[in-house]
C-alpha cells in the first residue's frame, strides 16, 4: 500500500482534531472509531472481508502500513472470524496515540508541549496543514450536500465519524442538525463501514457480549404461561451450606 493516499483512521483522527485547541473531540469513543476504520481499510485492500457479523482474513500478505500490518496479523493469528464487536470492544486502547505519533512523523501534525493546571505536562497536536482537514471536511460535505452517494472510502469515514458521535463537532448547533441527520444516513452507502459503524455504536451501548439475532430472539421470545412448571425452591440442606459459605 503506497503512501500516496491517507488511510480511514488518519483521515477520522484528523477531522476529530480541533485546529483552535489542539486536542481530539470524543476521544473515549475515539479508540473504539480508530479500530474500526482499520477493519475498513483493510477490507478495502482486499485482505479482510465481512462473513455476517464477522471478519474473516482472506488474504495475510501485508499492506506495508505497519499500524494495519499489526492488525492484520492479530486477526490472523486468531484462527476463524471474528465478530466485529469483539475486535473493536477488544484492547485497542492507545490507538488514538499511535496515530497522533504516526501523523507526527508523516509531517501533518506537531506536537505542542504545555502544562495544565500549571502542573501536569500536556501535548496538544496543531495540524501543519489544515488544507488537508479542509479537503476531508469537503468531502463529507459534498456527499450531504449533493445527496450523490459517495465513494466506499467517503461513505465509510461518514459512517465512523458519525458512531464516534463528531457530527455535533463538524456540524455543531440547531443549524448543523440536518447535516448531523444527513451523515448518519451516508452509513448505508458501505456495508462494511457500515457494519464497523454499527459494532462501534453497540460496544459503546455496552451490547457487545451478545449477537443482535440473539438479543432479538431474547426480546421476541414468549412469556412463561400459567400453566408453566413453577421452579422448585432449593432444599433447606442446600441453602444451609451456601449460607455457611
């Protein structure tokens, strides 16, 4: 993979940097977004593939982008597909850092040092470019604005930035409402960001132990009758020996 073209996780982190403070809008929900747009990235250079609710390696060879390459392997190693909820709820913390890092060495951040309170150091990112976050933000734009369905990559990053919750940072206030409403509809443009958004939205809901068809059969499923057999009560014996414990 040249370097020619920014990946998804770059381009979600640099429209989540804000060019006044320096500091990353949502940053908890942040990490959880950055996992995803690597699944995206890498199913778009056809090494992963979506299986249901799944994501299966149909091809190990790596990218040549060694944060994705990591990536890449670990699901690799993992032997059979993996829901996609499991993958982002997983230990991706520290994601947001490692791009920060990786856009500091390529030139379109650098890092400002300073203090809070007086007293903690802090690091802040100023973006070296911010023609390139403008250039992000117009894409969006054109596919809210226009109602043209964008391309895949467009299509994915609309549907991350919206599950990461920056909709009310690109378009703040009453006046950026239908544009909020507008990008969360771009989410149906790309089955996998598709897929990854949902993921991402369902572990932050905390819903990421159990499947959807499972959570709507439990919700579907008929209430005990009448006539249904009662529990039986525990023997007093059994009780007893769970009290001593």
């Amino acid at each position: 993979m040249g370097r020619s073209r920014r990946t998804i996780p770059e381009e979600l982190l640099l429209l989540a940097l804000d060019p006044a403070t320096g500091t990353t809008a949502q940053p908890q929900s942040l990490d959880l977004g950055l996992a995803g747009a690597q699944l995206v990235e890498l199913a778009l250079a056809g090494r992963i593939a979506p299986d249901g609710d799944r994501i299966a390696v149909v091809m190990p060879r790596p990218t040549g982008d060694p944060t994705l390459d990591s990536a890449l392997e670990l699901l690799r190693r993992r032997g059979s597909p993996v829901r996609a909820v499991h993958w982002i709820g997983g230990p991706r913390l520290g994601l947001r850092q490692i791009y920060l890092a990786h856009l500091e060495r390529c030139g379109m951040v650098h890092a400002v040092a300073g203090q809070m309170c007086g007293v903690l150091p802090t690091t802040r990112y100023q973006a070296t470019d911010t023609a390139i976050s403008r250039e992000i933000h117009a894409r969006l734009d054109s596919a809210i604005r226009t109602g043209v369905p964008p391309d895949p990559r467009t299509a994915a990053l609309a549907a991350l930035a919206h599950a990461v919750g920056l909709g009310k940072h690109l378009y703040p206030g009453n006046e950026g409402r239908s544009s909020r409403s507008r990008l969360r509809d771009l989410i149906r443009h790309d089955p996998m960001g598709g897929l990854v958004a949902h993921a991402v939205m369902d572990v932050q809901n905390g819903a990421a132990a159990q499947p959807r068809r499972e959570r709507a059969s439990a919700a579907q499923a008929p209430r005990p009758t009448a006539n249904a057999v009662p529990m039986q009560p525990r023997r007093a014996g059994a009780m007893a020996r769970v009290a001593a414990h």
